[in-house]
C-alpha cells in the first residue's frame, strides 16, 4: 500500500502564508531584537494583526486557543487545526523561533488552554487572551509532579501561592496559566492548570532572565501571594480523580510538544539552507546521486543532517494528524518534540562548524540560530523526560514503575 505524504492544498496555503511573513516581516529584524533583550518587538503587533485576519477568515489555525479547540465531527482522515498550526510555527521559526514565541495571542498557554479547557471558557476568555504557561519552580525543572504552588478553595474563590520561575512570555502575556495543587496530601492527580491575568492583585513580575538564546522572548520569574481568582477560573474539571493520576493535566503536553517540535523542525531548516548556500559558494558539491562515502565529508554531513531533519519533521506531522483525528498521541508527540530537539541542536551547531568563521560570526545568524536551538531540547520536557514517557508507553509501565 502506497503512503502519501504529500500535504493536500489548503495546508500549502499555511506554509505559503506563514513563510511570507516569516520571511519579510521576521528575518530582516531578527539580528535586531537579538541584540536588545528585554524590549519588546513593536513590529509583532502587525504580525498579530494579520495572524488574527487571517484566522477570521477560517482558512488557517494558528498557535492559538481556538487552534486546538473540539470542532465539528470529523472524517476518517483529517488534516485540520492541529497540522495548520503546527505547520504555521514551523514556518514563523524558520524565521526566528524567539520573535515566534513573543507573538501576542500565539503563546504556548493558549495551546495548554485549548487541551484542558470547556467550550464555555474558552468561549468566556475570548480571543484577545495571551497566555504564558507557567510551570517551573525553583525546587524543580523537568518532573512536573513536583508542583509545590497551592492553590486553596475560599468560598468563590481560589487562593494561590507559590512561586514559577523560567516563564515564556511571562512578562507581556495578558494570562498566565498556573500549575497548582488543590491538596499535597494527594499527590500528582491534585495538580490542576488555573488561569490568571498577569495585572492581578497578587501576581508580581519578579525579575527578567538574561539567557543564552531566544532573546527577544522574554522569561520572567513570577510570584504569586494570595492572589485570588474565581472558581470557573480552573481550566478543565475541578474533581480530583485519584484513579487517573496525572494524566488529566499532563494532556496539555499532548498539544504543546508537537508545536515545540515544529519550531525546531523551523530552526533546523533555516540552518541547513543557509549551510547549503555556504558550502556552494565554497565550491562543495552535494550530489543525491553518489553515496555518501563517494562524496566530499562537508557533503556526507549535509545529507546526514538533513536525513535526520525528515525524520523529525515526519514524527512532528504524525503527532498533530493524531491528535487532529482523536487519536491517542502522548507516546508519538514525546517522539517527534525528543527527535527534533536534538537533530535542531545538532544540526546548528553542526552548521557553525562547517562554515567555520562565518558560521561562528555575526556575519551570518547560523550562530543565533545555534544558540536559541538549545531551549526546543529543554522546555515542555528535556530530552531524557522525553525518552522516558516513550520507554513508559512501549512497555506499559507507570512513572512509579520506571523513573
């Protein structure tokens, strides 16, 4: 049986769009706001404006809420929000996967929204919402079950305290959406996501990370001090069900990692085009019709990484067509974000060194694209959290049977 992995029309319709703005609206100010962390990108506001044109339209799911959002009964097979979206910020991050992820509107809590919400708070928060996801505390990195901010039932009211550190956006989002325990004692299936406006009584913008890359993205460190919300303000079901565990809250992963992967897929791409003029303007032959070993070693290289590039672009396309057809995908989008993290990271520090002073210079931005390469293997779950949750659901084991 033949296998079509051609995208059918309306998708070449995201890339074709989200490529044009990428590559006028992104790259010529990329080098730019690299240089002056902490201000925010005037021009994404025009790049919102047409994101949200242009989802009016329905005719391109965006990094959104309503990206992610239940739709309609669907076919048997199905290409809609979850492939448009994913195929959208895999272009915007062949652009500039910083600039991509302080889009208004297009923040990865909007993602973790959509997987956990209702259709009546998702139809309550509207579209105007901006959200970062804040997850991470000083007392853990990668194991999520060790949320220690709380989260207290007060009549009408949820009370939360506790502080999130390493948060995406978390300065300019208009909400934050706060992992938080409604009972310690409980353990991991209290967890529960809340939605908090950032310009709340309560919530403080503690400080700004200077970090390695991503750098027109800024990461904030947040405290929240008896900050109340209402009730409705807990995204999804407010039952703690011990039976299921963790795996209410962790489905948020199940959409966010296939995006997180996209923007890897984007940022490996930009290098491996920009290696290629590279290697061509110095005379090195790339042939698809000799082997490797009949090849010179830049090429050999070349056809490596970009052989692994395919592999983790497929595994990104397989996840979102999965989760666009209810199909179980936890086990296939830990694949796809673990694979494209690593081939991103190799392939633009692998781009650095074969174009040598250019590479490792300003001249070019294969050395940016290096350095914000390194967050798409660390956030919504490291490399080896990765490979953990696949061994987990290959041999059926629990987090408590295999650590």
């Amino acid at each position: 049986m033949a296998i079509n992995l051609e995208l059918p029309k309306k998708l070449e319709a995201v890339i074709e769009k989200a490529h044009q703005g990428a590559a006028e609206m992104l790259r010529p100010i990329s080098r730019k706001w690299d240089l002056r962390e902490h201000e925010y990108p005037v021009e994404l506001d025009t790049l919102a404006t047409l994101f949200e044109g242009i989802s009016q339209a329905n005719a391109i799911a965006f990094a959104g809420a309503e990206a992610f959002a239940a739709g309609e009964a669907k076919e048997s097979n199905h290409n809609g929000a979850n492939m448009s979206a994913v195929l959208n910020v895999m272009e915007i991050s062949w652009g500039d996967v910083a600039l991509m992820l302080s889009v208004p509107r297009q923040g990865l809590g909007n993602a973790a929204i959509s997987s956990v919400a209702t259709r009546e708070q998702l139809d309550e928060l509207g579209k105007d919402v901006w959200a970062a996801m804040a997850i991470t505390e000083p007392g853990f990195g990668s194991d999520s079950a060790a949320v220690t901010t709380t989260a207290k039932l007060d009549g009408d009211e949820y009370v939360i305290n506790g502080e999130k550190i390493y948060v995406t956006a978390g300065s300019r989002a208009t909400h934050i959406v706060v992992w938080a325990t409604l009972d310690k004692s409980l353990g991991r299936a209290a967890i529960k996501s809340f939605i908090v406006p950032r310009e709340h009584p309560g919530v403080t913008v503690e400080r700004l990370e200077d970090k390695l890359g991503i750098k027109a993205s800024d990461t904030a460190a947040i405290r929240f001090e008896n900050a109340r919300i209402p009730k409705e303000n807990l995204l999804g079901s407010p039952e703690i069900q011990v039976e299921k565990g963790f795996a209410g809250v962790m489905e948020t992963f199940d959409n966010t990692r296939p995006v997180v992967a996209a923007m890897a897929v984007g940022i490996a791409r930009a290098a491996l085009e920009e290696l290629r003029k590279t290697l061509t303007s110095a005379g090195v032959e790339i042939s698809y019709d000799k082997p490797a070993h009949a090849q010179s070693a830049p090429a050999a290289e070349f056809l490596r990484m970009e052989s692994d590039w395919e592999s983790a672009y497929l595994l990104m396309v397989r996840s979102a067509w999965q989760a666009d057809n209810n199909i179980p995908n936890s086990k296939e989008a830990s694949m796809g974000k673990a694979k494209a993290g690593r081939v991103a990271s190799d392939i633009t520090l692998k781009a650095v060194e074969l174009a040598g002073t250019v590479g490792y210079s300003e001249q070019s931005l294969l050395e940016k694209w290096a350095r914000d390469s390194k967050i798409l293997d660390i956030f919504e779950g490291t490399q080896q959290i990765q490979q953990l949750v696949v061994a987990r659901r290959l041999l059926g084991l629990s987090s408590a049977e295999l650590k």
